[in-house]
C-alpha cells in the first residue's frame, strides 16, 4: 500500500489532503502539533486503520520506522494573525520543518510535496501572477516571516531535488476556504462569516478596494492530488482567478447569510497585498485542472458548516 505523510494534517487543508488520500486507497500519517490545528477535524478519520497521528512539532527531527511514499509537508501557521503571533515559529516550521521533513524523503525515496504560497509574490507588481514573477515580498516588514519562510522553503526543495535528485513538487497556494478553517482564525472568510452569523458588523480592513481570489477547498485538493501525479518539479499555482474586492466579498457575505450588521472598516495591515490572482495557466496546460465550484455554491457549504458549527459550540469570545 502506498503510504502518505502529511505535515500539518489536523490543520484546515491537511485535513481535507488526509482525507482525499485514504480515499485514493493511502495510508495516511498526519503528523501535527496542534498550534494551530484542531483534533476535531482528523477525529473522523481515525476509525480507519490505515490512518495514524503523531502529535509532534517537524521542527524537531524526526525517526519514523516504516516505508514512506510521500510527503506533503503543510505544517505551518498560515493566517495573517497566526503567523504575527507566531514569527518565530512560522520561520522554523518553513526552514528547520522543511529541511527535517526533506530529510526524511531522502532517507526513504519518498515524493516531496510543499504547501506554498501566493504570499511569495508579496505585493504583486504584475497582475495577474505568473508562476516566472519573482515577487515584491518586504522582508522586513511583519509578513516577512511567512513569507520568507516559504521562499526560503521553495529554494530548499529545489535545492534537494537538484543536488540529491529527489523527486520533488511545489504548490503555490492561493486564498483558499471552506469547511474546517477555524471560525477565529483571523482570515477574511471565518471572520466574515462569524460575524455576520453572529449579527457583528463586518471587519473590512482599509477601505476595502483591495482584491484576492477565493478558491474552494475541494477545488485545491483535487489540484494538488494531480501535481502530485504528475511530474512536474517547477512550482505551480492552484487558485481560484475570479477575483474581487474585500468589499464586494464582504457584500457576498452578507447577501447569503442574510445576517450581519453594517460594515466598520479598520486600518489596512501592514504590506496587506493591494491585489492578488492566480494565472493558472500552467496548471491548466500540465495538470488539465481548472476550479470548478462557483463562490456561491462554496460559500453556501462553508456558511452550512459555521452554522452547525456555532449550534454546537458557540465561538469563543
Ligand atoms: P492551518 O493553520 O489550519 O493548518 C496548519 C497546520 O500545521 C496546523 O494543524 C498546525 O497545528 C500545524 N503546524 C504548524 N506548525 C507546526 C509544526 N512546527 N509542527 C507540526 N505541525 C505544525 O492552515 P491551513 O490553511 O490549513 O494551511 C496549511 C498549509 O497551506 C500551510 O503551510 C499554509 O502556509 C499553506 N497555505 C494555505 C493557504 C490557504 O488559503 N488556506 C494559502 C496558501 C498556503
Ligand atoms: N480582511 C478584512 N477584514 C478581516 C480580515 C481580513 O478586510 O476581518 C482583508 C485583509 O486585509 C486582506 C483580505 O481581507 O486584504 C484577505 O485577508 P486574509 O487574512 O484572509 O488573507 P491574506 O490574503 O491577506 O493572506
């Protein structure tokens, strides 16, 4: 049986990465510290036999006995307030964690896959963003430390794929939501649809001009499964390219939620992109992916999931 190791596994998209992988017939090994991650999302994945957990930080090395296939290392804050309450652990999961887990894809011959970032395009000075854009990143600023330590993380992977010609994969994420992000994580769709469940005006930040592009996470998953099959070493970009204002997302918000009190904007984080969208033309052309779940119907799923989710256990204040 194959057997997949994912870093980061109890996390929002490790959780999903999990559970696509022992649906591909996987062994899975989630290996996690719970920093920012939630038992409650891997819980229902432990009936199975052939899933396992390890509560331990990849900071740290790591020795594991059995034959490894894969691993796909998504441990890492990854929420703009995470990462700035977390710098310096956001900057050794993205280096120490990064070279600990390549190191265990060289011992047992295994694939390597690292969760990257839009964010290693910063401030983009090229619109939409290419996978050759080199990016417009303030290493010194506040974000410095996430962003850093992916591109540092990225200069890693290809540094053992061409050194000791491990066989190696680079995802460029792109704002990604859906079920399982944690309600107060800080990120604009938790936020926004807490708030406007809960009846709290929405939290646009500036004055809300600024553009992302929203993927949904079944989208995400079933790209990375494919760059995984395939055989591309160069980084790739897997997001959603309809792009829109915080504004106009805050407005979608409300509109299906039916909820929310009117909008208070606060100041504009420091180096916040000013705009943000994935060329995916690569991904088409290698992985014949595109997203195919519309914003609507991936908000309805996730506002479903907040709605069971705050019946249960109320958000925390
Ligand atoms: P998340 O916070 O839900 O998941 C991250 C997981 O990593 C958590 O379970 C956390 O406990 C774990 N972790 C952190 N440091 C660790 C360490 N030292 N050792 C072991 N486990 C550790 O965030 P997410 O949104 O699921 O992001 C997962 C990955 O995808 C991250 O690497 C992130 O940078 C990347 N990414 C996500 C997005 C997005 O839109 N969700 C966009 C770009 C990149
Ligand atoms: N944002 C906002 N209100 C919030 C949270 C975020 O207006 O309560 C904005 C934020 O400034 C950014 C966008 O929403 O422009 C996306 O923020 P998020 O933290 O989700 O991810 P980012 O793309 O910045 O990593």
């Amino acid at each position: 049986m194959t057997t997949s190791l994912v870093t980061g596994g109890a996390g929002f998209l490790g959780s999903h990465l999990c559970e696509r992988l022992l649906a591909e017939g996987h062994a899975v090994i989630c290996v996690d510290n719970l920093i920012t991650g939630n038992p409650a999302n891997i819980e229902p994945l432990t009936a199975d036999q052939r899933f396992s957990f390890i509560e331990h930080d990849v900071t740290v090395p790591l020795h594991l006995d059995e034959a490894i296939d894969n691993i796909l290392h998504f441990a890492s804050p990854a929420s703009p307030i995470d990462y700035l309450e977390l710098p310096i652990q956001t900057l050794k999961v993205g280096s120490l964690g990064t070279h600990n887990t390549l190191g265990i894809a060289k011992a047992k011959g295994a694939r390597y896959l690292l969760a990257s970032t839009s964010e290693v395009y910063g401030d983009p000075l090229v619109h939409p963003q290419p996978e050759s854009y080199w990016g417009n990143v303030n290493p010194v600023g506040p974000r410095g430390v996430y962003d850093e330590a992916k591109r540092f993380a990225e200069a890693m992977v290809m540094a053992y794929h061409r050194t000791h010609g491990l066989d190696t994969r680079i995802v460029r994420i792109f704002n990604t939501y859906g079920p399982r992000m944690r309600p107060r994580d800080g990120r604009v769709v938790p936020t926004f649809i807490q708030q406007a469940l809960d009846g709290e005006a929405l939290t646009v930040y500036g004055d809300g001009s600024q553009t992302r592009s929203f993927c949904y996470v079944d989208d995400l998953v079933e790209g990375i499964w494919r760059l995984l099959m395939s055989d591309t070493n160069d980084p790739v970009n897997v997001g959603n390219p309809h792009e829109m204002t915080v504004l106009q997302f805050a407005e979608a918000v409300l509109e299906l939620t039916g909820g929310g009190g009117p909008i208070h904007h606060k100041p504009l984080p420091v180096d916040d992109p000013k705009i943000r969208q994935p060329d995916i033309n690569l991904a088409r052309a290698l992985l014949g992916w595109e997203p195919q779940v519309p914003l609507r119907a991936g908000l309805e799923r996730t506002i479903a999931y907040f709605r069971e989710l705050f019946a249960a256990v109320p958000p925390a204040e």
